[in-house]
C-alpha cells in the first residue's frame, strides 16, 4: 500500500510544475485583473412589435383633476384698480368779525320810516351782507349789502309800519359770521294812522297759568274803534289766550285769563288792531315769561290801575291788582302820609284777599281828618321768599 500512494504523488507533482513554467498545453491566455474601472454598455434588447409597456409615474401629492370644475370666478378677472388720491391743498377760511356801527343799541326806530344801517366786516370780502330786523315773529326789515373794499357796509331801508317793541337786529355773513343787536321799534305817535302801544307788561314779565295778566297802554285812530290784546306762543305765532276790547282812542287797560295747561316757556303779549295779518293791522308785542302754577317762581303781586293815583281826604280809591301764589291769598295796603320827620303814620290801611285767578280789589277810603299832600302806597302780600312788595309815590289831595 505505501508504494502505490508514492506513484500516485509523482504525476500530481510534474503537473504542477508544467503549469508553473507554462509547460502546460496551449490555451487562451486570461487577462490579469487591473484597477482600471471598465464602463460596461447595457445590452440591446432585440427589436420586438410588441407596444413598449408604460413607465409609472413618479408618486406626487398633487392632485390633477381628471374633469373640468365648475367655477363662478371668470376666466379672466378684471383687475382691481385702486386710485391714489390726489392731495389738494386745504385752503383755511379766514376769520370774519362784523360790526353794526349804526344805529346804536339805546336808539328807538320808528316803524315806517326810513333808517340807514352801517357797519363794518373785517377782514375785507366781496360777499353780501344780510341785514334783518324783526319784532316778534314779524320782519321788519329784509336786505342785502356788498361791503366796500374796506370791508364798511351801508344800507338804506324802510321799516315796515306794522308792529311795534322790543326787537333784534342781525347782520349775517351768511353762515360765517353774524352780530346781532337789541333795537326798540316804536309807532310814530304823531302820523294820522292807527296807533297802539303797550306800557305794560315790561319787557320778560311773568304770566301764570290759570290766572289772570293785566296790560295797558294807549291808543289812537283804531281801526273799527276796537282791539284786541292777547298772549302769543310758539315764536310769538299762536294766541293762547285773546280779548276784544271796544275803544276808539286814549288809556286803555284790560286782562286775559290763561289756560291751566299752557305750556311754559317764552311768550309774547300783544295788542293789535284790524285784522291780525292783514293790510292796515297794528300791533304792539312785549316778550314776557309763561310759568306754570306750581312753579316756586310763580310769585306775583300786580297792582293793575293805569295812570297816576290821586285820593283825595274823605273819599273811596278803588284798588285792584294781581297775586298770584301768595300765603292765604291775602293782600295789604297801607297809605302812609310822606313828611319830613318820617313818621310814617298810617293814613289807611286794608287788606284784599285773591279769587281762583289772582284777582283782587279793595275800596280803601281817606279819612275826613286826614292830612293832605305827598304820601306813599304801599302793597304787600307773603313773607320770607315769597314776600312781594309795591311802593308807589301818590298825592292826597284836600
């Protein structure tokens, strides 16, 4: 056995050495591996008929509509155009002043005629001036004037012969600057036409009411030998209250009753002759105060006789007034001889009491022995704050 493993050995080992001194047989010679990276060309496929299959598509997470949506914008909007604005100076309004230099504020005028006005606007325009004068609810006077270069102003007019009072004058630039300016408007006493006037209430007396105001005055020439006197409200528009009273001329005096609700507020009381409004009528308007009842200013004590007051020693006066809210309604008198030592000695006294609407009168007689000459009334009605009193000068004849 171990002879026969030796000449199994022997071949093996001349084979290998053939093989290592290239001995062995001719063969193709293999090309040693380098490092050089060889580009290999990816096999052609053969030519088919057969349709190319279809690459997926890359996954997106876009979403591609397959149908056409139905859409309110349009296909092609229009753009919005948004416009700049443009800046335009601001032009500043100068300050204008007026003036009335004429007439001045303690002048009465006379209704129906003529009356320049004057004045001034400073600083200087070419824009008119309106000039107004009204009574009441009543134009007087309506015009315009363009100032000169200097800004003076002057304009002519006629007052119109209808009513008379207490009234305002305005001269406006329209709505950029006016004055206005309290004027006394009064009937030309002398002329051949109607003439009426009020003495009393004064301007922003009080009427309550429910109670009874008393006026005076005068007249002339009425028209139908009539007028009527009343209280206006509403701007001096509406009568609340009106009497007629039958005159063809001199003193008058007379009284309204106000309703319980009349509304408080301004007011005007009024005497007019003819027709209210129409062609020919006069009228002579105060501005006075409506108060209600139970209003703690609506405290009053009239002493409603015209004229001067004249007694004389043994004889009756009849008194009589207003008082209005007063303690126990209750009115006294006291006539009071006027000497230089002041004694103040009663010469009568009495005491009237007020009916539902304010109304009161007493007879209060001069004693036969009483002295005679300058003296003094006096009538008096509550205390504290209501006290009201009323002192008139007066003459005791013998």
């Amino acid at each position: 056995m171990k002879k026969r493993s030796d000449l199994f050995l022997l071949p093996g080992l001349i084979f290998l050495v053939l093989v290592a001194c290239g001995g062995a047989p001719t063969s193709t010679p293999t090309t040693a591996p380098t490092e050089t990276a060889v580009v290999q060309n990816p096999p052609t496929e053969p030519a088919t008929d057969e349709p190319a299959t279809a690459v997926p598509a890359t996954p997106t997470t876009e979403i591609v509509p397959t149908e056409p949506q139905a859409t309110s914008d349009a296909l092609f909007p229009t753009p919005v155009v948004t416009a700049t604005p443009t800046l335009t100076p601001t032009v500043e309004m100068p300050s204008y002043t007026v003036s009335i230099i004429e007439p001045g504020p303690a002048v009465t005028l006379l209704a129906g005629r003529e009356m320049t006005f004057r004045g001034d606007v400073q600083p200087p325009t070419t824009d008119p001036l309106t000039v107004t004068l009204r009574v009441g609810s009543f134009t007087a006077v309506s015009t315009q004037v363009t100032p000169d270069d200097s800004g003076g102003w002057e304009v002519t007019a006629t007052l119109a012969d209808v009513a008379s009072g207490p009234g305002t004058l305005t001269v406006a630039l329209g709505d950029l600057a006016q004055v206005a300016q309290p004027v006394q408007v009064a009937f030309d006493s002398a002329t051949d036409g109607p003439y009426i006037s009020l003495a009393r209430p004064v301007e922003g007396e009080t009427a309550v009411a429910g109670h009874a105001f008393f006026m005076q005055g005068s007249s002339r020439n009425l028209l139908d030998d009539s007028f009527t006197i009343g209280i206006l409200v509403d701007d001096c528009t509406n009568f609340v209250a009106a009497q007629k009273i039958s005159l063809a001329e001199g003193n008058w005096y007379g009284f309204v009753i106000l309703p319980q609700n009349v509304t408080p507020g301004p007011a005007c009381a009024v005497a007019y002759t003819g027709e209210y409004g129409e062609d020919g009528w006069r009228e002579a308007l105060i501005p006075i105060q409506l108060r209600a009842a139970d209003d703690p200013l609506a405290v009053l004590l009239h002493l409603a006789n015209s004229g001067e007051l004249e007694f004389v020693v043994g004889e009756v006066t009849t008194l009589f007034g207003v008082a209005v809210n007063v303690p126990e309604q209750a009115v006294d008198i006291m006539l009071v001889l006027d000497t230089a030592v002041g004694t103040n000695e009663p010469v009568a006294t009495g005491k009237a009491f007020a009916d539902q609407f304010g109304f009161w009168s007493i007879d209060l007689e001069v004693p036969d022995d009483a002295p005679s000459g300058p003296a003094l009334l006096t009538v008096t009605a509550g205390e504290g704050d209501t006290y009201q009193e009323i002192r008139l000068p007066i003459t005791i004849a013998p």
